[in-house]
C-alpha cells in the first residue's frame, strides 16, 4: 500500500486482519496513517522507486518466522484499535481538557 498522501488507509488493516496461517508482508508507504500504527510493516518511501523495489525483493524473501512475528505485532495493534476504544479515547481526551 503505497500512497503518496492519505489517512489512516484502512486498507493495510484489512490485509494484517484477513492474513492467516501463513501471513505475507505489508509494504506500506511512509506517507500512510497507518505506518504510524503499523511499525512492524515494511515501510517504503514511494518516490525512491529502487529503494521500493529493493524493500519489495527482501519482502518476498523473509523468513516465515519474522512474517508472524511482524503479523503478531500487528495483529495486536489492529485488535486494540477498535471504534469502542478509539470513542473512548476521543471521549476521555475532551474530558480532560
């Protein structure tokens, strides 16, 4: 998921939560929301194209092990993040100022 500009990109979030016994890599762009959230994806810069694509090759050669445990570390974020807990932050948030 390489966007040049945008939100919090949802998409990447569906991909860590539709993965499963054999989880792929999430490439995400640096300039996506979600790499905030995100940190054990692959982060790239989309306009270094070489750099992109040298990211992309080890991508597609990581070891099983560290794609689960990228996967887990992931996973955890996507499931802590839900509406109910992110309204409560929001609400506890307003309260306190």
């Amino acid at each position: 998921v390489t966007p040049l500009r945008d939100g919090m990109n949802l998409v990447a979030k569906e991909f860590v939560a539709a993965q499963g016994d054999d989880p792929g890599v999430l490439l995400l762009s640096k300039f996506s929301g979600a790499a905030a959230e995100l940190t054990d994806a692959v982060v790239v810069n989309p306009y270094d194209t070489d750099g992109a694509a040298e990211l992309l090759y080890q991508s597609l050669r990581m070891p099983e092990d560290e794609r689960a445990r990228r996967w887990e570390s992931m996973m955890r974020v996507v499931r802590g993040n839900t509406a109910h807990n992110w309204g409560q932050r929001f609400h506890d948030d307003l309260a306190s100022v």
